[in-house]
C-alpha cells in the first residue's frame, strides 16, 4: 500500500479556521478511505482527535523566524527517513532533497504574497521566494479555479501541474437541522480582522440600517481591530455601537450561528476561496458579498454581489434583504462536499504518486 504523508505544521488542532477544517475534513477521510497508509505529520501537541497516535509524526513548534528554520530542518530530516511515499503540504519552506525522495503535492491557499494584502514579510522577494517554492513541486494543490490561475500566470507554472480542490461543507451542514421563522442575528459576517477582508465598508453601509439591526463579527485579529472598534464607538449609529464581536467561537456554536442569522456579508478585496459563505448559504442565510472573481465562481447565482469599494451600493441591497423585498437566492452544496473532494484527491494521487 502506498504511503500518504499529510504534513501541516500550521495545523491548530482547538482553532476554527478555513484551513484546519479542511485538514480535518480531509485528513480523516484519506485515513479511513484505505487506499492509502497515512501518516499525519503535525507540531508537537497538535494530533488531530480523529488520527490514532501510531499514524502521526511530530516536528518541533515555532513560534518566531529563527525557531521556523529548525522546524524547517527538523521535517526535512524526518520526510528523508520515510519510506519514499505521496507528501501532501501546506508549509513553507519546502523540506530538503523532498522531491527526491517523495512525490510533493505542495497546497496554496492563495497568492495574497503578491498583493497589496501579503503577510509581513520581505515584500518582493516573499512572492519571489514563493514562485520558486511552488515551482519546486511536482504539483501545487488550490483551492479554486481562480487561484489555479493566478498560480499559472505569476508562477509561470504548466497548468497540468496545478489541481484544483474545492474547500468543502461538513455532514452537519448537509442537514437542515431546526427551520427557523425568525432570526437571531441580521447580520453574520466571519473573517479575521485585516484589511483584505474590509471590514470598514461593511460597517459603513451598517450605519444607514434600522438602529435594530443586530449584527456579530467573528474572527481574530490579525491588525485592524483596534482601527475597526475605533471606528464603531465614534459612530452615530445604534446599529453600528452595538454590533458584537468575538475572537472565536467552537463549530457547534458556529453552525447554530449560521443557522439563525438572516443575511452573511463577505465585502473582502481578495480571497482564494471563501469557506464561510458556502457554510452560510448552506444554512438557507442570503449571501451578500463582494464582486471578486473568486466569490462569482463558487456562489454563482445564490449570492447578491456589490463593489467592494461602494458602501452605499451595499446598504441598499442589506436594506432590501432585511426588510424581505428580495427573495433568497437558493444554493446547491452539493458540488462542496468532502467526500467528492477527497476522492477526486486521491484520485490523483493514485494517478500521478510517482515521478
């Protein structure tokens, strides 16, 4: 049986985010699917609930530059001594001598490194340094068809080494659960705060919405939240002083929170997928988000989409949604759910796990 390493050495284990959902969700597949012996690779404390002990290697945490480089060489050291096999990963940089010994299927979320919204980093050289990191893969694994193309047209990389996989909805999102004929919550919008994901343009069109309108913000902050709660106490508006904010909240809570929430609003400039709005639509909330390629890709028609830049564009479309003038638009979760996903993985896997 071949070997399939799944190696995420970002991977927080008590974190709900995009990207540890999709670990999960797809990592407990691929164990359980059998066509693979997987072995989980992970920073020491991490092991994922659904991965038995015997099937997970530990590298070392890092929590600054100097300690991310001995955790760079410590996964190097350790993918060397596996028996040759698929690696799956998500972290940077790439291990040593990796595609000489494994075949290296290296996940991108998106290309942000190559915008106005990158992480700190070394401006130029961090997309420069990414391009060759991705180039050095045998295939680079995205979530979009959006970011696929990106990839190709900065990294300067064939399309036939560029997948595509959809994030995905979990089991409990395909069930209905309670119909509710009210709402708890207006307005849901779940997003870390920094400025890709706009925050400020939502709030501004909140400030021409009845002063009843009750609204919650989820999310960590990643730089703006002192800007953003700066803005809210200075505002007129009883709508805007009263929205709620919470760093995180569990997946239980999350799904109840979609579930009762009448309207999600993503206005983000840049984004290489979007899992919260599939999740939101999935729970019957009416979508509202901003005009970018990739949210037109994966909402198509069950979304009402505004500039992200015209803050008056999207108060007149939230003042129709909350005063139901416009039906809601429906959504089909069916091409989002992991299962399909996996197997379309592991599919190329099989077909490609060996150069």
């Amino acid at each position: 049986m071949k070997s399939l390493y799944l190696v995420s050495i970002y991977y927080q284990k008590d974190r709900v985010t995009g990207a540890n959902k999709r670990f999960d969700e797809l990592g407990k597949r691929h164990l359980r699917s059998g066509r693979f012996y997987v072995t989980v690779v992970v920073a020491q404390g991490q092991k994922p609930d659904w991965c038995p002990e015997s099937n997970v290697i530990y590298v070392r945490p890092y929590k600054s530059k100097l300690q991310r480089l001995a955790t760079w060489l410590d996964l190097s050291f350790k993918l060397l001594c596996l028996k040759p096999g698929v690696v799956y990963s998500d972290f940077q940089p790439v291990p040593l001598l990796l595609t000489l010994r494994h075949a290296h299927y290296q996940l991108i979320h998106d290309l942000r490194n190559w915008t106005n919204f990158g992480r700190k980093g070394l401006g130029l050289f961090s997309s420069l340094f990414q391009q060759i990191q991705l180039k050095m893969a045998h295939f680079v694994v995205t979530v979009s068809e959006f970011s696929k193309a990106d990839v190709i047209s900065k990294c300067g990389i064939s399309k036939d080494k560029v997948l595509v996989a959809y994030n995905g909805l979990s089991e409990s999102y395909f069930d209905s659960g309670s119909l509710h004929n009210y709402y708890d919550y207006d307005v849901v919008y779940v997003a870390t705060f920094e400025p890709r994901k706009n925050h400020i343009l939502l709030i501004r069109a909140l400030e021409h919405c009845p002063p009843d309108t009750k609204v919650v913000f989820i999310g960590r902050d990643l730089g703006s939240l002192g800007e953003i709660k700066k803005y809210i106490e200075s505002s007129a508006s009883a709508c805007v002083r009263s929205i709620q904010i919470f760093d995180s909240i569990g997946e239980e809570d999350l799904l109840k929170l979609y579930r009762s929430t009448k309207t999600f609003v993503s206005p983000a400039f840049f984004e290489g997928f979007g899992m919260p709005l599939i999740e939101a639509a999935a729970c019957r909330a009416q979508v509202l988000c901003s005009d970018i390629e990739v949210f037109k890709e994966i909402m198509g028609e069950a979304a009402i989409y505004f500039d992200p830049h015209n803050p008056q564009e999207l108060s007149r479309h939230l003042n129709l949604v909350l005063s139901d003038k416009v039906p809601n638009k429906p959504f089909d979760p069916s091409r989002f759910h992991w299962d399909h996903i996996c197997e379309k993985l592991e599919k190329q896997f099989e077909a490609n796990g060996y150069v």
